[in-house]
C-alpha cells in the first residue's frame, strides 16, 4: 500500500515544496494537491497536510479532523492561537511559520514511521 498525502495550500510553490519533501522520505507516496478555489473537497488520505492561515485554516482542520479521524493532520499556520485549538483536536503536529523545510521533513519522518506500524509495514526508514 502507498502512503496517500492531500496537501491544502494556496501558494503553488508551497506545495512543491512540501511535496517535494515528502516525496524525498516517501517516494511512493500518492499525492493529491487541493485547489483552494472556494470549495471544500475532501480525499481520504493517511497525511493531511494543511497550510492554510487563520479561521480558513482552523476550519479546513476541523472538518478533516471529523471526516477523518484516522489521517495523520499537519496543519503549517502563523497563528498562534488557532494552533494551541488544534492540539487540543489531537492533530498529530502543528508547524509555524515561517516554514522551515527541515522542520516539515522532521513531521515527514515521524509521519513515516507510524504510518509504517498503522499499516502493519515496518518503518519506512529501517526498510534501506
């Protein structure tokens, strides 16, 4: 089984960037980019990856984090506040910004190895 990945975010560049890590610690990951064009669509995933600032942000978490209890939710925002909420929801990590590559491939590891022991693979990073 592939490792299914939905990425939110409104910046093009951003998603190849955080794709782009993802795909270095997972390479056969599937991955699925959300247009953020006023909708909300939703794809069952094992990584949610949010980076979407704000109320739009703290909403996008909720709704995924009710559809989808099981996903791995990552949600990247400048605001404090909404962030301590969203713990609070038990998504498996928050990262603030300004985004830091390093730290995204840090949650990309962690997301790797219990995705591994979830779908009775071993780890991912022990498999080299």
């Amino acid at each position: 089984a592939h490792m299914r990945a939905v990425f939110y975010t409104e910046s093009m560049e951003e998603y190849q960037m955080l794709s782009g890590k993802l795909l270095e610690e997972i390479p056969d990951a599937e991955l699925h980019y959300m247009e953020q064009d006023g909708y909300f669509r939703f794809w069952d995933s094992d990584m949610i990856v949010i980076a979407l600032d704000g109320a739009r942000g703290m909403e996008t978490v909720l709704e995924c984090s009710s559809r989808y209890p099981q996903a791995m939710i990552v949600w990247v925002t400048d605001d404090e506040y909404f962030a301590r909420m969203a713990i609070r929801r038990h998504i498996f990590d928050f990262i603030p910004r300004p985004l830091s590559e390093e730290r995204f491939l840090e949650t990309v590891r962690n997301a790797a190895v219990q995705w591994g022991w979830k779908s009775g693979r071993r780890p991912l990073l022990e498999q080299e």
